[in-house]
C-alpha cells in the first residue's frame, strides 16, 4: 500500500452490520508512501499509529471525488 498525507485510509469492516472505518492520514513514516501512518479518525478523533492489512485502501477526496488505490 502507499499513501500521502492528506488521502483518507478507509478500513473495512468485519461485520456486515459496521461501517467502515475512515481517518484522514496525517503523515506517511514508510519510503515512498509506504506504512506505517499517523491517522486521525472520524468517528473518535483519536489519532493513532496505523499499519494496515489487506482490508484497508486509501481514498483521495476532493472537487474531482473520491479515487481509491
């Protein structure tokens, strides 16, 4: 996965009854956009340290909509 500060890292859910959880990546730690990355979510405002797994993609957002990686 690579990722840039400002794209929003969306974790899918486990169960089909939960959102996906959304946080906006507020700095890329790995080499070229790679993990790990400082995400602050949307649901809790809490700002964690992030290395995501297979059920995780990024999304730009903006004027132009969403892109995902």
């Amino acid at each position: 996965m690579r990722a840039s500060v400002g794209e929003f890292l969306v974790i899918a859910s486990r169960h089909v009854d939960e959102p996906a959880r959304v946080g906006l990546i507020l700095e890329v730690h790995g080499a070229d956009g790679a993990p790990p990355y400082v995400v602050k979510w949307e649901d809790d405002e809490s700002t964690t340290i992030v290395v995501p797994g297979p059920d995780a993609h990024t999304e730009r957002r903006g004027s132009s909509g969403a892109r995902s990686h």
